[in-house]
C-alpha cells in the first residue's frame, strides 16, 4: 500500500494533474483532448467518492483509469472516423441499376436474339429453347421430341453458332 493513502481519490488527480495530462496527451496525441480526459477521470472518482486507502496502489490505479479512458476516446474516434468514411464511400456509389442506354441495348440485343433464333429450322429452335431457356438436359429433350441425344447436341451447337454470328453482324 502507498502511503498517499488517507485521502480521496479525487484528490489524487488534482494531485497527480500536470503528469496525468501529460501522459493521456501521450495516448491521444492532443493536449486539449488530454485535459477533458483527465477532467473526467476526476469527474468520475468525484462521483464515488472513495478513499484511496482502499485502493492498493492509488497512483497506479489513477493511472490505469486515465489510460483507459484514453484508449476509449481514441477507438470512439476511430469507429466515427470509419462511420463518415463509410458513408461518403456509400454517397460515391453509382447507382448498380442499368443506364437507360444499357436497358435500351439489352432490349435490342435480345431482339435481335429473337430474330435470329426465328431463322432456324422449328426443330433446332425447340431443341434450343428447352436446353438453354427451360434448362432440361439433352436426354429429356431427345425423348421430348423423338430425336437422338446427338441430334439434339447438334441442334443446340448449331442454333448458338447461328445466334453468335448474327449478333456479331448486328454489332459490327
């Protein structure tokens, strides 16, 4: 036990002030800063109002209170710090909606799509649609149309290759 017994702890950071200071200014980085700190480290032991005999190092328990008090403000700040970024970060996003010129070329890609597959023979058309756009596999669309799994297998490859080259006529 220290022999700055016999008094409040209040009266320990009065005593202690300037080092104290000195020392959360250390952990904060702010002088100002620092002061507040400490005026709330003795606002605190004001309010319970205990003796420091009853601490067994009333210096070092000082101390560890201002640090402590310290490294909360600096992770508050640090947390605000990442709540503004996060929010101009979010205020700079671009809208992840399609432009109005995106959604007028999607339409038109997809209608030259149409056209494209209207060009083809029924049978391969069909075969198309049931792979790529209903997402039945070959076999279900063999059977379906009474054709042999090779023969729907061409008519997928070849209904592709057909859609490919029109779109990339389109666009050039």
């Amino acid at each position: 036990m220290s022999n700055e017994g016999g008094f409040k702890l209040r009266e320990l950071v009065r005593l202690h002030h300037r080092h104290l200071v000195r020392f959360v200014s250390a952990i904060v980085g702010n002088a100002q800063t620092a002061e507040d700190i400490a005026q709330d480290v003795y606002l605190k032991f004001s309010t319970r109002n205990v003796d420091a005999t009853t601490v067994d190092y009333p210096k070092t328990y000082l101390f560890t209170a201002a640090r402590n008090a310290a490294i909360d403000h600096t992770e508050r700040l640090r947390t605000e710090q990442r709540h503004r970024e996060w929010r101009e970060d979010l205020s700079k996003v671009v809208s992840l909606a399609p432009t109005p010129e995106a959604q007028i070329h999607s339409q038109q890609r997809l209608q030259r799509m149409a056209t494209a597959l209207n060009e083809l023979p029924a049978a391969c058309r069909e075969a198309f649609v049931l792979n790529k756009l209903q997402g039945l596999d070959h076999r279900v669309i063999a059977q379906r149309l009474g054709i042999s799994v090779s023969m729907v297998e061409k008519h997928v490859m070849r209904a592709l290759g057909h859609c490919r080259d029109r779109l990339r006529e389109e666009e050039v």
